[in-house]
C-alpha cells in the first residue's frame, strides 16, 4: 500500500536518490544533499508555525509502507514571490502599424512579469520511474488538494503549477540556447543548479528588462513556449482535467508552461467531502478509485481507495485505518480520483 506523508529528516537519503533520477530541469529537486536537507528543515518549520508566510513550504513523500522506500516527492509553496521575486515571461503582442504605409504587424513577445506574485504554488512532483503505475502518480499530485481543502485558510486564492519545458535526455534546451544564454552567459546545466540551491540574485541582475520578439528566436525555441517535456504531459494533463489552465505564462529558463486555477475551483478541493469511517470491507457495484485523506495537520495521511464516492459511511480495512492513522467513528476527507467522463 502506498501513503503521502509529510517529509522526515530520515528521507534525505530518499530525495538524494530521486533528485539523481530527474534528468536535470526539476530545480525545486537538485540532487544537492544541503539544499534538500534545508528544504526539509523549512518544511517542518513550516508544520511547527515557526516562519512567514512567504517562508513557508510544505513537502512531502510517497511511501511504499511495505517496504519503506520513497517513491516519490510533491510540494506546495504557500505564497510565492514575497522574499524572492517570482518572474515568469508572459506570452503577448506587440503591434506595429503604419497606415500611412499600410502595414500592419502584431509581433508575439515575451514580458517579464511578476503577476503571480503570492499565489500558492504546486512544485517538486516526481515519481521513480520504477513506480509510475497502479494510480500512484495521481495519488502524487492530487494528495496535495485534499491538504489545501482540509486547511485552505493556510493558502491564498490561486493557485500556480510551473511545467518543465522541453529537455533533452542531455540537457539541452533550444529555448534557453536562443534566449536565457545569450543573457545569463552560462550553460542551462549551470543556470538550473544555481537556481535549484537558491542562488537567485543572479536573475534579476541579468535578465532582460525590455520585451522580447520571439521572431529573433531560433525556430526551435519558438515551437517549445509553452510546451512540456514528454515526462511531464501527464502531470499537466492530470492537473488540466483538475480545471488548471494555460493563460499564456512560461518559464524564464525552458519555457514550459505554468498553469494557474482559482483555489476553490479546482474539481479535487471543490468535491472532496468528510465522512466518517468504519472498519470492514466495500462491497457491492460503484466502487472506484478514491482519495481519502484524514483532517491531522502534522500527521496528514492520504491514500488511495476503492470505494463508493458518494458514500456517507466509509469503509477501510484495519491496515487502511492503520496507514491513515484514523480509528472508526472518525472522520476523512474523500473525493473520487479521476473526473467523471461525461457522456453523450
């Protein structure tokens, strides 16, 4: 069975080994044992109460309770920009006109923006590939909302998910060939790493402050704004059936997509409900796969289940009620996993 639950000093081992697998261009994971062991502190910092908002971040971990292993890693950051600035280009126009000459031009461009500055953000989503199966990478992400609805006075009103950009399996990225290097005068490799400790001033002092016309860019940098690489089309599809959308938002250094979505619209936060549980064993037809989560803010718990979403009386086995840390009689945030497809 496989649980999320908040990160532990002792899984610093854990993120060491599933930060060497991202292939580069997951900045929040670097595969940097300090940068992950502060990462950790400022996580339980954050579960103690002990930080500013715009300090605050929480992490967690996908658990084989079998086994021990950490299979994974998901994050929300609870207000971004507030300390450092949050800069992502937005997509736009410029229009050149002449009626004299009757010419008329409208140029797409890319602007420097701070706009999402403290939003909440969803980051760090990353699954070992040795378990990407049976609902775990839905479990990953989708965990996440069930945390936000049980305490949604803890994060703000919208909600942002940056999207790893085209990358190759050697780390080359045409969009940062054509724009970020000709600025930052340094490999994509080298940009992304001191990104990922937190060495971010030098952004702000080499970015570009002035429009960019993207018909300066190489033709293949131009096809991967706001494109995902091929590891992440699930994770963005995941979240867009959730209701997130792409308003024309991309990162600084590969490009990607950051989706956005107002907090109490997302399907997961809006539809999940608390119903109480019992010990025994589901039975009958409607059964599908659901999230429940328990409503502990330091010892929160979520798993997945097959059970009637619209049940009032939820049953578990006695492992299932072990693993959630709730006992019967008491209460779980439910939701069902996936969107119901709709029908003609």
């Amino acid at each position: 069975m496989m649980v999320i639950r908040p990160v532990g000093r002792e899984d610093l081992s854990g993120l060491m080994a599933l930060a060497g697998k991202t292939g580069g261009g997951l900045t929040s994971l670097p595969a940097d044992e300090a940068t992950l062991a502060a990462r950790i502190e400022r996580a339980l910092s954050t579960w103690e109460g002990a930080l500013e908002k715009g300090e605050q971040g929480y992490v967690f971990v996908l658990e084989d309770v079998t086994s021990g292993k950490v299979a994974g890693i998901c994050a929300i950051e609870v207000a971004v920009g507030l300390h450092d600035p949050w800069y992502n280009y937005r997509v736009g126009t410029q229009v050149h006109a002449s009626k004299e000459l009757g010419v008329y031009n409208a140029l797409p461009t890319l602007f420097l923006s701070n706009d999402h500055t403290g939003s909440s953000e969803l980051c760090t989503l990353f699954l070992d590939p040795d378990w990407r199966k049976e609902g775990n990478g839905y479990l990953l992400s989708k965990s996440r909302f069930l945390f936000m609805a049980a305490f949604r006075d803890k994060f703000n009103e919208k909600v942002v998910a940056e999207m790893r950009g085209v990358i190759d399996e050697n780390g080359y990225s045409p969009f940062w060939e054509s724009l970020g290097q000709r600025f930052f005068s340094m490999p994509f490799a080298k940009a992304d790493r001191l990104c990922g400790t937190g060495q971010k001033a030098f952004i702000a002092e080499l970015m570009p402050k002035h429009p960019i016309y993207t018909d300066f860019l190489s033709e293949s940098a131009r096809s991967v704004i706001g494109q995902v690489h091929p590891q992440t089309a699930p994770a963005r599809a995941v979240l867009e059936k959730e209701g997130f959308r792409f308003c024309h938002y991309v990162d600084i250094f590969d490009g990607g997509p950051t989706l956005e979505c107002d907090i109490d619209r997302v399907r997961a936060i809006r539809r999940s409900r608390l119903v109480e549980v019992a010990e025994g064993h589901p039975s009958g037809r409607g059964l599908t796969a659901c999230l429940v989560a328990n409503e502990q803010y330091h010892h929160f718990r979520a798993a997945l289940v097959q059970a009637d979403p619209h049940t009032d009386r939820l049953l578990l086995s006695a492992q299932q009620l072990d693993v959630l840390k709730v006992r019967p009689g008491d209460s779980v945030r439910l939701v069902r996993l996936c969107p119901e497809e709709k029908t003609a």
